[in-house]
C-alpha cells in the first residue's frame, strides 16, 4: 500500500478475513450481497465515492481512527447539530490560533463523534499542523500538535497566519455538514 500505512493495515482479497471493507459507493449499490454478507459478520463497510488518491486517504483515515474507536458506535446516518459541528470547529480553530501556533504548545481537544472529528482533522489539516488521536476513558480524543522546530525557518509560520486570516473573514468554512465524501455504512441508502 502506497499511503505509508503498512504496518497499520493488511489488505485482503479474501472479505471472510477483512475486519473491515472499503469500496467505492457504485460497487455497493450493484453488488448487495456484498453488503449483505458484512452486514452478517458485523464487519463495518467505509465507502468513498471516487477512486481518487485523495479520496481513498481519507477512507483510509476513518478506517484508521474508526479502528482506534472499536467502543464508538459510528453510524453512517449518525446526524451532526449544525451548531455541535460549529463549535467543535471553533474550539480546534481557537486552539490553534491562541495556543498551538502562538506559544508552541500541543492541544488536547474535546472528545468528539467520528464525524465532527473527520471535520476537525480537515481543518487542523488545513493550517499545515498535525494532529494524533488519543483515547481517553473510552472516548476519543484529538491532540493538535505544535509545529515543528524547522518549519517556522520555512515560511511555514506565515503561511499559517495567513490561514487563520483567511478562515476569520470566512464563517462558514467546513461547515457544510458533508463528511469528504466518506461513510460507513450499516444499511445503503437508496
């Protein structure tokens, strides 16, 4: 595998070994038994639309992270409060703009539902920092991690600056509700 996770997943051809599916959305829809035969086995199924590298990453991600959260019951209908989705982007973005960039300082964010923290990834993403999830009394967590000691020398620090500008004039930035194009699924939806 080409996105630098091989010591995390092991892919299979063979769905009787998988502990989890991804596949393209159309795949799905044409092929129900596929569906129907993870349904029976408990096996989550994440979805992406595209085949696109970039798309695929980020199914790869949410596998990841959903991997990590065995306890969370993530539902791919699972409906997100505009305003809850809101103010856990405003808590991340207030993290990096008064703590992590400012003082160099890691933050330990709030725990969050699968899709609001996909949300806070794109957008801690968004402003070139890292971030690491960590589970906490079986929750889980996001820590925005400062940058790194080089890349302030690399202009990095301005372009980040730039950035927070950028999303104050902008207030609806990733607050669309839409989760990059990535699910899991339990039941498809017509």
């Amino acid at each position: 595998m080409q996105l630098g996770m091989d010591e995390i997943i092991k892919t299979t051809d063979d769905m009787s070994e998988a502990d989890a599916l991804l596949a393209l959305s159309s795949k799905i829809k044409k092929n129900q038994h596929i569906e129907e035969f993870a349904k029976s086995r408990g096996i989550p199924i994440f979805v992406t639309k595209t085949n696109t590298l970039v798309q695929v990453r980020k199914a790869v991600r949410a596998l990841v992270n959903e991997h990590v959260t065995v306890t969370d019951a993530f539902d791919g209908k699972e409906q997100v409060s505009p305003s809850e989705k809101a103010d856990a982007l405003e808590e991340a973005r207030l993290a990096i703009e008064r703590t992590v960039i400012p003082n160099g300082e890691s933050v330990l964010l709030l725990p969050r539902s699968q899709p609001i923290i996909s949300a806070q990834v794109e957008l801690i993403e968004s402003f070139r920092l890292k971030c690491k999830t960590v589970r906490r009394d079986n929750h889980i967590c996001l820590r925005i991690l400062p940058l790194e000691a080089g890349d302030e020398e690399n202009g990095l620090y301005g372009k980040i600056l730039e950035g927070i500008e950028d999303l104050s004039d902008d207030g609806e930035n990733g607050t669309d509700g839409s989760q990059n194009g990535v699910a899991r699924l339990r039941r498809l939806l017509d």
